[in-house]
C-alpha cells in the first residue's frame, strides 16, 4: 500500500536523504523546503509554517501516513531556534490531525548529538514554554554574551525534551502516533562543508563529536534510521533520542547514561 509522507527539508542533507529512500520503496513524499521541493515555505516565520502545513494538508486530502521533519540550521543566530524548534514544532502540531486521521501514523524528526552538549537554559526554557518572542530575546543575549554557538545546542536540546514530553500524551500515544528523533553526530551533509575544508574547525569537531565506529556518516545512514522510525513496522518504540553516532554519545557522556 502506498503511503503518504511530509518530509522537511527535503531539498538537502538528511531530508533529501531520506525522501529518497521513501519514495524508493513506493511512497508518496510531499517534499518541504525553501526551493526544489512539492511545497516552498520558510519554517522561520509563523506565516511560513502556517503555509507549509497548509499546503501539505491540502496534497495529502487531510491523511497523512508520516511526517519526517529534517530542515535545520545551525548558524550562531537566533534563526537558527526559529527554524529548529519552533518551526518542527508547528509542523507537527499542525499536521497531527492529518496524521490520526491515517491508520499507521508515525512521526519522526532530526535532532542532534548536540542537543547534549552545553546550551543556554533561558533559551531551552522559553522553547518549552511556548514562547518564540521569550525564545530569541534570550537568544539575542546569547549572541550578545559572545555565546551563539549554544543555540543549535539549545534548539536540539529543547527540541528533544518536547518531544519525550509530547510522545506520551492523548494526542500523540493516545492516537497510536509513533513520535521519535535521530540524533546524528557528525553527519557529510551541505551544512558542514565549510567545517571539514577548515583543518582546524574539523579538529575541533573530533573532538566534541568523536565517532569510534566507521568515522563520519553519509545522510543515508541516518535515513535509513530514520524510515524505520516511520515505518508501519514500529509500532512500540515512542518518545526515543536515536543517537546515530558512531559511539559519539557513549563515549562523551560514557555507561551512567542509559
């Protein structure tokens, strides 16, 4: 049976990754993404998301069979929580209807190693609150305090926290919706480009992601994680932090974290 799956950022990365490997085996995939995609929309404003999902609703009939939420930025900017908590966010509240509606939904999104490492908690705090005005005024004084590089931390850390909040309430578990992330390390996409042509910025990034198994990942290897996610053949596994990491995430915070 053909299925019908949203996919965010679909253009690039993990998101193109795994819209590929979806439509391989058959689905329907309504790409979503700034260009090159079945629905152009910006996930950084309020009225962006507000199209995204009503243009998915309206291709998919009001059934969605999954959603796979992968756009992201990681820029030291307040952008980048608009787009990586608050834009995931309203996606899925807005597509949640769509999703109850099918009779195997599942959910899953993008989340990160990063969502562990040291995050501004005003930032955190707000996201959880539901508060973007809150959210980026704190994220201006993160920048201001010479600290961006705690936003794409904070944005997947908040992000993380939401949705083991989320998975098991009435509306997600109550609905027989599925909801889980994948927490690459470090991932061979065009956003770290830049990072491995600086030898010293490369270094850096070994050290605060160290992957002992196999080394870096292309995007179809967290694809892959995550077509399972979304998958008629998990029906049990809700509320779950993937690390897809080579080890990076067991090494960094080592066997007491379980």
């Amino acid at each position: 049976m053909t299925r019908t799956i949203a996919v965010s950022g679909s253009a690039s990365g993990i998101g193109r990754a795994v819209a590929g490997l979806l439509r391989d085996q058959g689905d329907e995939v309504i790409g979503v993404d700034l260009k090159d995609a079945e629905v152009t929309a910006d996930l950084a404003t309020p009225e962006g998301r507000a199209h995204a999902v009503e243009a998915v609703l309206g291709l998919c009939g009001g059934t969605l069979d999954g959603a796979v939420l992968c756009a992201g930025l990681s820029g030291p900017t307040p952008l980048t929580v608009r787009v990586n908590f608050f834009g995931v966010v309203a996606m899925l509240d807005g597509l949640r209807p769509a999703l109850a509606a099918a009779v195997r939904p599942r959910a899953a999104v993008a989340g990160s190693i990063s969502g562990t490492q040291q995050a501004d908690p005003d930032v955190i705090a707000a996201c959880l609150d539901g508060d973007e005005t809150a959210a980026l005024a704190a994220a201006e004084r993160t920048v201001a305090r010479h600290a961006g590089h705690r936003l794409y931390p904070s944005s997947k850390s908040a992000l993380a926290q939401w949705l083991r909040r989320s998975a098991v309430t009435p509306g997600w578990a109550g609905a027989g919706i599925p909801l889980n992330a994948v927490a690459p390390g470090v991932v061979l996409t065009p956003m770290t480009t830049p990072l491995f042509e600086d030898p010293a910025m490369r270094r850096v990034m070994d050290e605060a992601v160290p992957m002992p198994l196999n080394g870096h990942a292309e995007p179809e290897v967290v694809a892959e994680v995550l077509r399972w996610l979304v998958s008629p053949a998990n029906s049990h596994v809700t509320g779950q932090v993937l690390y897809v990491d080579g080890g990076a995430e067991a090494t960094l915070r080592g066997p007491g974290v379980f």
